[in-house]
C-alpha cells in the first residue's frame, strides 16, 4: 500500500478483542510492507556489521604489506557503503510507509465507528478519550508496527554476527555470543516499571484533555458566572500532574538507555582487555582483534533497536486497548449473517408505527408526537434508542420496532434512512449555509422551505449581515465553527432546518426549541407540524406551545408510558402531567380543583430565557 493510494476503499474487520490482538492485526495488515522493511534492514545492518570485516582486513594488509589485500580492502568498503546508503534509505521508506499507512488504516475504522455510533459515542466514551485514541494512541500504534520489522532484522543481523564471530574467532566470538544475550535480558526487569510510569502519564495527560475540551465548550457559560479563574486553576493542577508524571516516566526510560550504554562498554572492555592478551600470544592477529572490537561496536546499533521496540510496544500497548474497547463498541445487536439479506430488504421498506416495547411508547404514522419525559437524561437516551443507536441494557431487552420491523435487525444505512435523530445539543459545522443544508435527503423538501418552517427569517438576516459579500446572499454566509458566532436558540433552529431538509420517514426531536423565545417556538411548532404533515414526527418536549401542537401527547416516567392524550385533556385530568408541563408540585390534595377552563396552553410560558421586565421572553445564549 502506497501512501498515494490512501484512504483504503475498506480498512476491514479489525480484531478489537484486546488491545495486543489490534496490535497483531494491524501487523498482519501491514505484511507486504513489513517484509519489506525486513529486508532493507537486514541489508543495511549486514552491511554496517560487515565494516569491521573491511578495517580488519585494511589493518592486517599494512601490517602484512600487502597491496592487494589492502585494494581489496577499499574495494569491499566502498560496496559495503553503497549497500549501507541503499539499505538505509529503502529502509526509513518503507518504515514510514508502514507507520502512516497502519495509523490511516485505524483512523478511517474509528472514524467508522464514530459514524455508526452518532451521538451515543460520547454518552459511551469520555470526549477526552476519544480525542486521545484519535490522535496521541493512533501515532503510538502506528509507531510499533514501524519498528516491528527494525527490531526483527535487528534481531536477525545480531544472531547472524555471533555466529559468523564464534566461526571467525572463536575465543572472542565465545565471549560475545554469550555476552549479547545477557545484555538483553538486564534491561527486561526494567520494563514493567517504564511501563506503568508511561501508564500513568498518559492517563493523567487523557484527564487534561478532556478537562481542556470541557473547558473550551463552557467558555461562554464560565465567563458568564466568572468562573474562568476556577477552571484555569483545575487545568494548572491537572497539567502539573502530567508534567510530573512524565518527568518520571522519562527517568526510568532515560535509566534504561544507560543501562544499554554501560553494559555493552563493559562488554567492550572484557573483548578488549582478552584480545590484547591473545595478541600477545600470537593466537590473534591485529587485524582480527579489530573486526571483533568494530563488531562489539556494532551491536550497540541493534541493542538500540531492542530498546526502541520495547518502549514502543509500552507506549502501544494501553493505546491499542483504548482503540480496541472504543472499536468493540455496538450501535445494538447486529444482525446475523444468515439474515442480512432479510434485513436488507426489510429496511427498503420499512415504515409505519414506531413502538418501543420497553416503554410502551407508540408514535402513529403520519401524526406528530410530543413526548414528555420527566428527567432531560432519560429522554435522551430514549430518544436514542427510538433511532436504534442507544446500546440494549441488557441481553434480550426488546428492540425498537418500525412498522413492526425491528430497527436493531436492519443494516444501520437503512435504519438511518428511515429515521433520523435530532439530538439536544446539535453540533453545526463550519461552512457556508449552503454547505449545511446539503444533506442526503430525497428533495421532497427544499432548503428555503425548511428554513421557514423553522423560522430562520432573523437569523438569515444576521448571516447576510454579517458576510464579507452581503451581495452573494445567506445560503453564500459562512458559519464558523459549531455556529459559534450565532446564539443558542439560531443554532438550534439551523439544526432543525437541516434535519427537515432530510425529510426522513420518521423525525425524533429532542429538545429542539429549548433556547428559542416563545412567541418564534410557537411559529415554530406551527411550520413543523404543516411541513411534516403525513410523515412520523416524535418531539421531546414539556413547553406547552409545542404540546398543544401534537396530535397526541404522550407521558413516560420511571420508564414507562403513565398517560396518553391530548395536551388541553392531559392537563385538566392527569395531575402529573400538569405538574411536569407547569412546573407546579403535583402533591396537591386529592379535593384540589383541576386547572381552570381559562388556562390556555399559550399562557404557561417556561422557556429558559426567562421573561424580562416588559413581558418580552427573548432567546438563550
């Protein structure tokens, strides 16, 4: 794989048992590439191992006075530099092939994961840790499986040099092929402590990010109460921890590279200090005591190659359990093999009532839906699962059905398709508003009439505004990103009007006016319900501007459906439900009379806003 042909038309199917068995697969993935790689580095090790043999020869030619050794001499260092530039170059190509190529293959699944997911990722996944296995884990991973082949042909060259030296010289080559192993395996006891050190720093250094993100979100809200010193001083502490634990973590790594410095120089003494006594017994030559201290030199080389490859395995290892427990993650059960085709069929034709068997909720094709849900977190969730996208609780735990189809059995394009969720806190990307509503969608509804049924008239004006090129009208403004330039209540209405533009079978709302004044929440109400008209729309809602647009209201609390009707009918029977929609108590006693004839809907105004002294009730930042 060419980093030119990137991205993979299909990354595959990845082994997201435990964070090793990702590392494996990744490597079986990259096979062609390693084996590459393990050429080229066996050919510019062998030809780096193979200088000694070249000085070794040159110096027992001078002492011989030889002219033609000493040719042949230069003639071998010259090819032996020509392979070494070759091997070298080939090799740090290859190897960086591997690593981007194998942190692309993991970027498109989890990116493919995330898209499967929606919005239930981060209800499942801190958003830190998600942004860490997104970035800082993907370079870690990638990272190891560059150096898996650096450290085979480390491994491959070492072994070959310590048998070619106990053939060449066998007394010194005795004491190397003995020495080298032991080398080796006085850095092993230091592992585990370098491991959990970097453990310990990267946990803490995910905390901070997620801290940072959490912080950049609420910055408005914090400088709103004044909280910004507050939150700067929890990020100083989390940084200073991470600091400290990487300050740590770097010792122990920094005591394992003195530690594959001073072995290998007492190594290098003992060869040294033996090779001059058999020099001077004659049982050596000069020239062989210098190819043997040049290939002790040597090994230091792919000493280091060990050492890389251990503190990249530490530093992958806890990387590639965060991706495999996020790549692990399901949307819901999926189905089975035998039934894909079943499936697939029956989500071209899905529609009818949407029915949740564990709440008894029941959304009737064609009729706008208000749902009041007591807890802003249960309906969430709720509002989830009705688009198949909440996880089962638990093992058998009934799915959602669509017209009698269950939406968990039907591939997630399909099921997408017929249903679609708005959730309530809806990111806009940035872009032009073009861009926005540019959304797969079957044309039945078009861009300008979703934003009127949303009522986007101010908001249209304040793009256009706005713009560099006032000329070029709204559809060309730019909305920079998440809209952050528009306030709560513009936002949410953009969103909506790209989700009308969807035009899906079935439209699940969550929230969608909480930050819009009441008198545009009531337009709204009205422009959604004669847009919608014909098609399955679920709204999560406790304004009574919204309620008294439904053609059925319907209540769920602790779970389960307590109460179905009408809104003006709900709130003079159902004391409940009366106490949720008007924030009023509901322990009042059993003679307390119902509310009053006069009590219009319009009249119970709970927006967020609030309302100012005037009577006016404007939109929330």
């Amino acid at each position: 794989m060419r980093i030119a042909d990137l991205p993979y038309a299909d990354p595959g199917v990845p082994d997201a048992r435990s964070g090793p068995r990702l590392l494996w697969w990744l490597s079986r993935r990259q096979l062609g590439g390693q084996l590459a790689a393990l050429g080229w580095g066996v050919l510019h090790m062998a030809a780096v191992a193979l200088f000694p043999l070249a000085v070794g020869m040159t110096v027992q030619a001078v002492v011989d006075r030889s002219g033609s050794r000493l040719a042949a001499a230069g003639g071998l260092m010259l090819l032996l530099g020509a392979l070494t530039a070759l091997g070298d170059t080939m090799l740090h190509r290859v190897s960086v092939t591997n690593w981007i190529t194998s942190a692309a293959r993991l970027q498109q699944l989890l990116a493919r994961k995330a898209a499967e997911l929606g919005s239930a990722l981060t209800r499942r996944v801190a958003a830190g840790e998600v942004v860490t296995v997104s970035t800082a884990d993907v370079e870690h991973i990638g990272w190891f499986v560059e150096t898996q082949s650096r450290f085979l042909s480390a491994v491959v060259t070492t072994l070959a040099v310590c048998v070619g030296l106990v053939f060449y010289q066998p007394v010194l080559g005795a004491v190397v092929a003995v020495g080298v192993p032991l080398l080796v395996l006085a850095v092993l006891p230091l592992l585990p402590p370098a491991t959990r050190r970097a453990d310990e720093q990267r946990e803490l250094a995910g905390h901070a990010t997620e801290l940072a993100s959490d912080t950049v979100a609420g910055l408005r809200v914090l400088r709103g109460i004044g909280g910004e010193e507050l939150f700067l001083t929890r990020y100083r502490r989390a940084s200073q921890e991470v600091r400290g634990a990487s300050v740590r973590s770097a010792r122990m790594w920094a005591l394992i590279a003195a530690v594959q410095v001073l072995l290998p120089g007492l190594l290098m003494i003992a060869v040294v200090w033996l090779g001059i006594g058999l020099v001077r017994d004659g049982r050596v030559g000069v020239g062989e005591l210098v190819t043997v201290y040049g290939v002790v030199t040597f090994l230091l080389f792919p000493l280091r190659q060990v050492e890389e490859a251990a503190m990249a395995y530490s530093f992958s290892r806890p990387s590639a359990e965060r991706a495999a427990r996020l790549l692990a993650l399901r949307r819901t059960a999926e189905p089975a093999d035998a039934d894909a085709d079943a499936a697939a069929d029956a989500g071209r034709a899905l529609g009818g009532d949407l029915h949740d068997p564990v709440t008894g909720l029941r959304a009737r094709e064609g009729e706008l839906t208000a749902v009041v849900c007591g807890d802003p977190d249960a309906a969430g969730l709720l509002a989830d699962r009705l688009g198949g996208h909440a996880p089962q609780a638990a093992a058998g735990t009934p799915s959602v059905l669509l017209g009698g189809v269950p939406l968990d059995g039907v591939p997630l394009a399909a099921a997408r398709e017929a249903v679609l969720v708005q959730d309530k806190d809806p990111v806009l990307l940035s872009g032009t508003l073009a861009e926005l509503l540019d959304v797969p969608a079957p044309g039945r509804v078009s861009p300008e009439a979703a934003l009127a049924a949303a009522r986007c008239d101010d908001v249209l004006d304040s793009l256009e505004r706005s713009s560099a090129d006032p000329s070029a009208g709204a559809m060309a403004a730019h909305i920079t990103e998440r809209g952050r330039s528009l306030s709560g209540g513009q936002r949410q209405r953009l969103a909506l009007a790209r989700s009308l533009v969807a035009d899906p079978e079935v439209l699940v709302l969550d929230e969608p006016t909480s930050a819009v004044d009441a008198h545009t929440e009531a337009r709204v109400g009205e422009g959604v319900r004669a847009l919608r008209a014909g098609r399955t729309t679920v709204v999560f809602t406790s304004s009574p501007l919204l309620l008294d647009r439904a053609d059925r209201v319907v209540m769920v609390r602790d779970g389960r459906v307590v109460a179905v009707g009408r809104h003006d009918e709900l709130l003079r029977t159902d004391r409940a439900y009366r106490a949720a929609v008007t924030r009023a108590t509901d322990d009042a006693p059993d003679d307390a009379p119902d509310a009053a004839p006069d009590t219009a809907p319009d009249a119970v105004l709970t927006r967020a806003g609030g309302t100012s002294a005037d009577g006016r009730i404007g939109e929330s930042e």
